[in-house]
C-alpha cells in the first residue's frame, strides 16, 4: 500500500514537471498558435493567471483577426475569476463596445458593471469604481430592460446608489461636526452638501435626516453671524424649518427643531429692534 502511494505521488510530481515544464518552453519559445492553444487550454483548465500571461504575448499578432473576440472574453473573464474585478470591468466594457454583434455582450456588459460593484471600496474610500458601477449598470438598465439579469442589476444599483448616498451624507454631516474650527466656513460648506446631496438624490434614504441637519447648520450660522448677516442667513433657516416640517410632519426631529425656530424667531425680533 504504501509503494504505490510513492508511485502515485512521484508520478503526480512528474506530470506536475512536466506541465511546468512545456508551460514555461511555449511561453517563452513557443509560436504564436502554441502559446493561443496553451493560453485557451489554461483557461478552460481554470489556471487562470498562467493562462493571462499567455494571453498577453498572443493579443498584440491576434488584433483584428476572428479569435480575437475569444481572447477579449476569456481575458475579461479570467481577470474576474482572478479578482482583479477593476481590469475584469474595464476589459468587459470593451468587449461590448468592440462587438456589438456578439451572443456575449449582454452577458459582459452586465459583468462589467458587477465587477466595478465588486471593485468598489466601502463608502468611504475614493468612490471612482463606485461611480463607474453606477453608470455601468444604468446603461445596462437602459440597453436591455427585457433581460432575465433585469431584477438583479436594479438590486445592485440600488445597493450602489446606497452606498454613494451614504458618502455624500457622512461628507455633509462632516462639515457640521468640525464647524467649531472655522464657523463660517464648515457650516456654509455644510449647508452646500446638504443640499447637494438632495438635489442629487430625489427620495434620497437620508432625506429626512439631511433636511435636519441641513436646519441645523443653517441654524447655528444664523446665531453665529453678524448683524449684518444675520437677517438673511435667519431667513434661510426658517425656510430650511419650513422644508422639513413640509416633507416630514411627523418627523422625528420636530421637537428639536421647534426649538431652533423659536431661536431663530426671538433672533429675528431682536435684530428688527437693533
């Protein structure tokens, strides 16, 4: 039993050399059509990265010619099976553009925009890759609203659309937070993103919660200010009030926010005496 153990193991190591061996002799000597048979052997072997290192020394002799629609695909598909899901996007993106006519492109231009998802960091890291998803899936939305892939392509664009909503908020509520350091700055700054973040995002989840704090720093600016700024900036906080109690009559943050109106009211009458 345990000679042929042996037998079995050497022999496994022989064919493991052996595979190794005429590997490295087609990558480094082989022609063109060896190293496009070894690369497509490799891949459909799932050695993936042996397998792209092949691809990379036939692409150059194969541009133009019919095999090249193989190569675009398998290349794309290898760099998503490897993780690599930024290159996996970018060569998807370019399959579909370069063949239109392919039975493939529905299928890459959804990978495509599903490996920018899978390429995109948490909310609060460089939203590059993030933004990149969005629009992939947005167009793959547009292009194919009768596809089967329809329903999970919404998922993830409203997962993606999530998380750069949550980003634009944090950046927001950032501005609020650090006004201590420069008032008239981190406050008008926050005001500006609040409201960017709501004019970006109609029926934005954070709505509520941005038209808040967005009262919030428009509040403490007004109390904050100088006379002769004060009556404009206490004009823009009551209508800030105005727009939270109007969207959200029932909003958590009423109470906290009558307050602040009656603040900035008693400002107001103070200031028309002045």
């Amino acid at each position: 039993m345990f000679r042929m153990k042996k037998i079995i193991y050497f022999a496994f190591v022989g064919l493991l050399l052996t595979s190794c061996s005429e590997y490295n002799k087609v990558l480094n000597k082989g022609t063109i059509e060896q190293q496009y048979a070894l690369a497509s052997k490799l891949y459909e072997a799932k050695k993936y990265n042996k397998a792209l290192n092949l691809f990379e020394k036939v692409t150059p002799s194969y541009n133009g010619k019919p095999q090249m629609e193989r190569i675009q695909f398998m290349v794309a598909q290898s760099n998503f099976n490897t993780k690599s899901y930024d290159l996996a996007g970018y060569y998807f993106s370019r399959f579909a553009q370069n063949y239109p006519k392919s039975s493939k492109r529905e299928e890459a231009a959804y990978l495509s925009a599903y490996s920018y998802k899978l390429a995109s960091p948490i909310f609060s890291l460089d939203p590059t890759d993030t933004n990149k998803a969005l629009n992939a899936f947005q167009s793959f939305i547009d292009a194919y609203p009768d596809s089967k892939r329809i329903p999970e392509a919404n998922k993830n664009y409203q997962e993606i659309r999530y998380k750069l909503q949550k980003k634009a908020f944090e950046i927001a509520k950032v501005y609020y937070t650090t006004a201590e350091y420069d008032p008239a700055r981190n406050y008008t700054a926050a005001i500006q993103a609040f409201d960017n973040l709501l004019e970006d995002y109609l029926g934005s989840e954070f709505k509520e919660e941005a038209l808040y704090y967005r009262l919030k720093a428009a509040h403490d600016l007004a109390v904050k200010s100088t006379n002769r700024k004060k009556g404009n900036r206490i004009k823009d906080a009551i209508l800030a009030y105005e727009k939270l109690k109007r969207n959200f009559p029932k909003s958590k943050y009423l109470e906290d926010s009558n307050k602040m109106l009656a603040t900035l009211e008693k400002e107001q009458k103070q200031l028309l005496k002045s």
